[in-house]
C-alpha cells in the first residue's frame, strides 16, 4: 500500500505533507500520558506487520492493522502511523522521506475513520454487534486505505484509473484477513483488557 | 406530386449538394482503390536477428516478481521519451535491444505506485556482438533483508519507536511534576 519515492509530482507530495501536518498536530493535541505507551506498542504492531506478505496470486500485499490503529488509539493513530512509516522507510526502503507525507495520509485518515465510524459500536454491549462492527472496521480500513492511494494515483496520471479496479480486487483478500483480525482483537480486548477500549470514551468526553 | 416522387428516388439531387461533386467522389474512390492495391501487394516477414538483448528481472523488497507491470525503456540519446515500451512476463522478467553507447534506464511501475529503476551501461563492444560490454546494472530497490539482519533491524525499529515513547513519558511527567518547596519556606 506504499506509494514509492519519485512517483507523484511536487505538488501531490507537497499537499500530502500538508495535509500530513494537520493530521500530527491533531493527533497530538492533548495526547493523555499513559496513552503513549498504546500509542508506541500500535505503531509498533503497524511497522512489523509491513513484513508479514499475504500471497494473492500474481502479487502479494502486506498486512496493515490500519483499523485496530483506528479503534485503539483514536485520532493519536495519526502520529503513531506517521512514526512507523518513517522507521519503514528508514529501515526497510518501503515508500520513502519524500512521501511519507502522502503514504501517511493515506493510511492515517483511514484509521482516524474507523475511528470515527465504528470507535462506538466496537464497544456496544451487545457482544454481536461490536463482532460485527469489529470485522467492518478492519475491512472498511483496507478499502478505504485503497480508494486513498488510487485517489494519489489518478490525482498523478489519470490512467492510473484503469488500474483502480484490479487494485481493489487485489486486496479484498486482504480486506478479509483484517477484518478477521480486527475481530480477533476486539473480542481480546473486550474480554481481557476492556479498559483499553473504554479509553476511547475518555477521549471522546 | 411527381416531384415528391423524384425527390424520394434522388435526394441528393434535392438537396442539390452531390450531383456537382460525382466525378470528385469517383476520383477519390480511384484513389482509394489504387492505394489498397498498393497495400496488399506488402507482405510480412520474419527472421531471428543477432542482434545482443538486456534481459533484466524486476522484483519487490520482498523478493516477489514484478509480473505483467509496465514497463519503459530511456535511451541515452532521449531521456523524456520513452525508446520502447511493453510489459514485464511472468516473472518480471523484461528485456530490450539497444542502438547505442550509453547509460539506458529501464523503468518498471506496479499499479500501487511501487517502482523500479534499472541502469544499464553499454559499450560499443556490446553492440557490435562481443562476448561482454554490458557494465554493471544497478536496481533502484534493495532486497528486503533476510534472516538476522531482518530480525536486528526489525528489533531497533521497535526498539526506537519504545524509547521515543519512554522519552515522550518522562518529559510529560516531568513538565506536570510540582515544584519541591523548600523544608524552610514556611519559616
């Protein structure tokens, strides 16, 4: 989901940094101490799961947890993305300095709208219906995640939409597997740690 | 009402547009005519030339072929355009037959933006069939680290993200901590 290094043109990687930077100042604004810690363990889990490759023939994808980001951090996702995909670009050569502006918006804004869409529902009582809204936040992350980097592409050459649709087919595969995921921790956390998810009512106060 | 019936069987003649044009028209068909003749009298043809390919692999940081991306091919006369252009096969494998001494750039680009750049040296050796004159080949993207150095790096990246969060901790504290007053200040 990475967009490499001289492929967009200055004016895309300058409005991605742009738009980057209101995200991180957001994300930051009032960031509570103790949830430093969640944010660094997240962004953590973020920066390996780039390295774990699901095979979808002829390609391969790798994982994201852009929704678990979403649901456990809220709008600190942004920075903990930002931070992940800088050591990425650092240490692995994935993306790259320059677009990092671009590659964080594109998978920070669709955490922060997991966030926003199903941050409540996760935490419903009703143990279905977070199950429930738990595997379409991790599938809504992947697509929306998608529709951002083709949106960066057809925005740099508009016969970039062409390959929209293959790209979307590509990941819904993958779409799958983290919203399955995202099940999975949902319904951890719900059981082990709730407190974790009750934190997104602190922030929401 | 004879008229009308003219006008259905000629309605070229009633628009008065066409019948100055016929010998125009028959001119232009002649023309036409004599040119497919010429075109079909071309044949098409084939032979295995010897001339000497560039066969390059594209693949991924983590170590997937680039199959069936686009590819483009710069020449060292014309960096703008594109020399040639086509796809990687199946195993990301594309290859081309340069004219000339230089630096070519072959550039492959996947549909999510990833991209690969490979720079091919050719000498004049080469292009006269000699046995090497290919200079060094260099992709853009390193391979993805395996094993140890995988794992090491992997490591100081968590480790990384763990102390900035420590350092953004204990200066928090630190900032909200309040000021010790001295054992003698209520004196």
């Amino acid at each position: 989901m990475h967009i490499s290094e001289g492929f967009l043109s200055p004016p895309l990687l300058t409005a991605g940094w742009a738009m980057a930077g209101v995200g991180l100042a957001w994300g930051l604004k009032k960031m509570e101490p103790d949830k430093i810690v969640r944010v660094a363990i997240a962004s953590s889990a973020f920066f390996l799961a780039s390295l774990v490759n699901v095979r979808i023939p002829p390609g391969s994808a790798h994982l994201s947890l852009i929704a678990p980001m979403g649901l456990l951090l809220g709008r600190s996702a942004f920075p903990a993305v930002f931070t992940a995909l800088l050591l990425q670009a650092v240490l692995f050569q994935f993306g790259g300095l320059m677009v990092l502006g671009v590659n964080s918006v594109s998978m920070g804004a669709p955490a922060l709208c997991v966030y926003l869409l199903f941050g409540r529902a996760v935490r419903s009582a009703n143990a279905k219906t977070a199950a429930a809204a738990a595997f379409a936040a991790g599938v809504t992350g992947v697509l929306l995640g998608i529709a951002i980097v083709s949106a960066w592409l057809v925005l740099w050459d508009r016969n970039m939409l062409l390959s929209a649709e293959t790209l979307f087919a590509a990941h819904l595969p993958v779409a799958v597997v983290e919203g399955i995921i995202t099940l999975c921790t949902v319904s951890f956390l719900r059981k082990s740690f709730p407190d974790v998810l009750d934190g997104l009512n602190v922030e929401r106060a | 009402m004879r008229h009308n019936i003219t006008i259905s069987q000629h309605p070229q003649n009633a628009a008065g547009g066409f019948a100055p044009c016929t010998p125009l028209f028959c001119v232009l068909l002649l023309i036409i005519t004599l040119g497919c003749g010429t075109a079909f009298a071309h044949g098409v043809g084939y032979r295995q030339s010897d001339k000497k390919a560039v066969p390059l692999e594209f693949y991924y940081s983590t170590g997937e072929m680039m199959a069936y991306e686009e590819a483009r091919v710069f020449s060292p006369l014309d960096e703008k355009n594109a020399y040639l252009s086509g796809r990687t096969d199946e195993f990301g494998r594309y290859s081309f037959i340069p004219s000339a001494e230089g630096e070519w750039r072959v550039i492959v680009k996947d549909r999510e933006g990833h991209m690969a750049e490979a720079e091919v040296q050719i000498t004049g050796e080469f292009l006269s069939g000699g046995a090497s004159g290919v200079g060094e080949s260099t992709v853009a993207q390193s391979p993805l680290p395996q094993g140890g150095e995988l794992f090491l790096r992997a490591a100081f990246g968590v480790s990384i993200l763990l102390n900035i969060s420590a350092a953004a901790l204990l200066v928090r504290r630190s900032g909200r901590r309040p000021k010790e007053v001295p054992a003698n200040a209520h004196k």
